[in-house]
C-alpha cells in the first residue's frame, strides 16, 4: 500500500513532537521521499489537473508545521534568500530544481550582504533536501516543476530576508511565492 498524506501528516506530526531538531528533521525529509514515491499523490496534488499557484495542503494547529504544494507553470530563479527562524524542506515532484546554498563572507551591516555560493545541486523527482534554520539559499526551476514544501511554521507569519546577489542588498521577503 502507497504512503499517503494522511500517514506523512500523522508521522510527521510524531516525529517533530519527540524531536523538533535536525534530526527530527531529517527523517521528516526521509518521510517526504517515501510520499513522492506514491503517483497517486503526485497526480492528485501535483498533476497537470492541479490548480496553479501555491496550496497549503495541511498546517498542523499544534507544532505549527505547514505541509504546501507549489505548482509552477512559469520557470523562475530565486534570489538567495532564507526562511528566517525556521527550516524548510524542499520534496520534488516533477521535473527539477537546481538548488544553491549560499554563505555570507562578512560580518554584515545588515544592509547589505557579501555573499558567495557554498554547494549545488539538484532535486529531480523523488528527492528531497532540506535547509536548516536561517540557511540561505537560492532555488531555480523550468516550467511546469512541481514541488512540496514542508516548513516549520507558516512563513508568511515571520521575518524573512532576501539578497540581491549583485548588489548585496538586503531587503524583507513578504509573502509565499510559487512562481
């Protein structure tokens, strides 16, 4: 029998009650690989008959976790950017997106921001990877990439940053964004 929604809810749920931190963390992301094995997930939730935009599928009342699918028509490129106090996994489900952590090479103003690229990769479909707290990190995609997101809290709610990698400027990030 498939891994289900409902079943990735209930043991994440678990799982961040016991252990809140990166290794609890950790088997969350394990947890998300096993969900995008299961197609009738990806069909109903990330298919092509799946609304645009970005859908919260669940926000748990109690840890605050958000479970959100991103359905992107249009390709993009992040700026580098983090989520603030919180950590974010990335779960893709259709095509891909190249990932970019990105580590500061100053001290910092808080204006502005030196910064330089520390790893990359890619996510294809069935992999997931995860930012801890405050990472900053930078996300690119084509058209029609689909991926499920699982943050520590609904972001929108907390203070966020965003850098212009030309500049270093920093400016406050506002709301989610799938495309």
């Amino acid at each position: 029998m498939a891994y289900t929604l409902d079943q990735f809810i209930a043991d994440t749920r678990s799982i961040l009650a016991r252990d809140p931190g990166p290794s609890g963390r950790e088997q969350v992301r394990v947890n998300l690989e096993k969900l995008l094995g299961n197609r009738d997930f990806i069909r109903e939730y990330c298919g092509d008959d799946a609304p645009q935009g970005l859908k919260v599928l669940y926000e748990d009342p109690k840890l605050g976790f958000q479970i959100l699918a991103h359905i992107n028509d249009k390709a993009r490129v992040s700026p580098p950017h983090d989520h603030g106090a919180s950590w974010a996994i990335y779960g893709q489900a259709t095509e891909y997106t190249d990932m970019t952590e990105w580590e500061r090479a100053d001290k910092g103003d808080g204006k502005h921001a030196d910064l330089k690229p520390i790893r990359k990769y890619r996510l294809n479909p069935g992999h997931a990877g995860i930012y801890q707290d405050g990472t900053i990190h930078s996300i690119d995609y084509p058209d029609k990439a689909r991926f499920i997101r699982v943050t520590g809290t609904n972001l929108d709610k907390i203070d966020r940053v965003k850098f212009d990698p030309k500049t270093g400027e920093i400016q406050p990030m506002y709301t989610q964004r799938a495309t």
